[in-house]
C-alpha cells in the first residue's frame, strides 16, 4: 500500500495525449482513481492487473469475478454523472461506441479528464490495451497482452489458411425477433477469420430474418449466442430443429457461444475467435491436445 501511495503523484504532474478520437487532454502521469465507463474496460484494466486504481466501473462489468465488488456508476449508455464525480476520480475512461458524448462533455467541464477508446476490430482492440496500458503506467503488461493476442490470432489465420473450405455460418443473436450480425460488426471480422461465410453480411449491422429467409439460407453451421439466456436458448434450439432437412441440423451442428467472448473488445475477444475456429472448422483442432489450447 505504501508504494501505491508514494506513486501517487500530485495532479500538477501531468501529460498531454491525444486518444483514438482525436481529442487533445491532459492526463495525470500516476492515476490514482480511474472509473472505467464500459464493461470492457473494466476487463482491460484488471488484465494490465491495475485494478488496484479502479474506483468505479458499469453496471454489466461482471469479469472478472473482483469486478463485481466495486461501486456502480449507471449502465454504460446510461451514465450517473452524479455518482462518477463522487468517487472523485483523477481519471475516467470511455469507449466511443456508446457512452454519451454529453457525459464525457460534462465531465471534462469539470475538470475530470476522459479518455476514449475506440475499438472497432482485432488490431484495434490489441491497440486499445497498449494505449489503456500506457495510461495506467502498465505498458510492459500490456506489451505481453498485446504480443500473446497477435500470436494466437497468427495461429487462427495459419490453420484457417490451410483449407479452402469455408461453412455457411448462421450467428443468432436474438430469438424474438430473429436478429444476426452484418458485416460492420466484431462478429462479422471473427466469423470470416475463423474460416467460416457469415449468412447475415450486409450493410445493416443487425439484420432481422424471417423463419423463411433462415430455411432459405440454408445455414451449415448455426452459433447462438448466450445473450439469449435461461430458457430462450433451448427455444431457439428447438425452433431450429423443426427445419430438420437444413446441412446444420442433420450435421448436428448448433453450438451456443458466451456472447461476451465476441462482443466485449477485450483480450478475451481472441478465445472468441480461436472458439469459433473450432466450431466452425473442428477438422483443424483434430489432433489438438488440451495442453494446446491457450
């Protein structure tokens, strides 16, 4: 405790950045008091193992497990300025894609600096916990996050590489409607990078479908995401298994998926993508051992 405390240094010692948005701000050298404004970056910072300076996080920040325990400052698109500005924090970091800008604009007023991230898809989020780590005074942790995810998204696209194969892929996020992902999304950028042709690919990022467009597409492999959770995945399975002439259902090939893996861009984002390689391509993980999978 008495390092942290020697480390915290005076506000008067600050530096200048520019985040992925292109703002300028002033950013104390040693955060002492960070509020992440995501679940996600949350995620990062206990991944560059600072949660030791995290003082306020999103309602859905779930993970890791020490996440839970910290105080509570609204859901990411639903901001409680009140409560982010009681927890005095010297900094606070958002995601662009989703947290009001009004907050972020009230805040800074304030005198409270807010640094915003920006990812949109794989190399994006590695550069998010390089920038996040440079922030927090981690950037050897975040070097060792940022080299272990290039690596292993490498090991995707080498085995992918090797089969011209490519499945036609169903993602069902929502039951009622039926709603997939199109081609500006996360999901999108893993389906195809783990090998498999996204049945949803289009300019609307979360297309609906009919029961007849799902027949119709005639889907090889169908992933469900566990955002339909408690009994809606079961009715979603059951729905499917009615159109029992479809290739995924007489293949036996509908598999569930924990949503965060795909959508949270984290470090985790690459198990997303090695977990959909092996559902997609399971022929390439054959002779996988489980001291093989990361």
């Amino acid at each position: 405790m008495a390092l942290a405390t020697i480390l915290c240094l005076p506000e008067s010692y600050a530096k200048t950045v520019t985040d992925p948005t292109g703002r300028t701000l002033d950013v104390p050298d040693t955060p002492c008091r960070v509020v992440a404004l995501a679940p996600s970056i949350t995620e990062i910072v206990f991944a560059l193992e600072r949660q030791d300076v995290l003082k306020g996080v999103t309602q859905y920040s779930d993970y890791p497990a020490d996440a839970l325990k910290l105080p509570r400052v609204g859901s990411y698109v639903h901001l409680d300025l009140e409560r982010i500005v009681a927890l005095s924090p010297d900094l606070c970091i958002a995601i662009k894609d989703g947290n009001p800008k009004q907050v972020a604009d009230r805040l800074t007023e304030l005198g409270i600096p807010v640094y915003a991230v920006n990812p949109f898809d794989l190399n994006t989020v590695i550069q998010t916990v390089e920038e996040m780590g440079a922030l927090l005074n981690a950037t050897k942790k975040a070097g060792q996050l940022a080299d272990n995810m290039r690596a292993r998204i490498r090991r995707i696209d080498r085995l992918v590489a090797s089969t011209p194969q490519r499945p036609a892929v169903f993602f069902q996020i929502g039951i009622s409607p039926i709603v997939s992902a199109g081609t500006d999304t996360f999901i999108n950028e893993l389906i195809t990078r783990a090998g498999g042709k996204n049945l949803a690919a289009g300019k609307t990022a979360y297309p609906r479908f009919s029961e007849e467009e799902l027949v119709g597409l005639a889907p090889d492999v169908v992933i469900i995401t566990s955002m339909t959770r408690g009994g809606e995945f079961d009715k979603a399975m059951a729905q499917w298994r009615r159109w029992d002439t479809l290739p995924a259902i007489k293949n036996n090939r509908i598999h569930l998926i924990d949503s965060d893996l795909v959508d949270r861009p984290t470090p985790r984002i690459v198990e997303g993508l090695e977990t959909l390689a092996r559902l997609i391509h399971p022929e390439l993980f054959a002779e996988e051992t489980p001291k093989d999978i990361p």
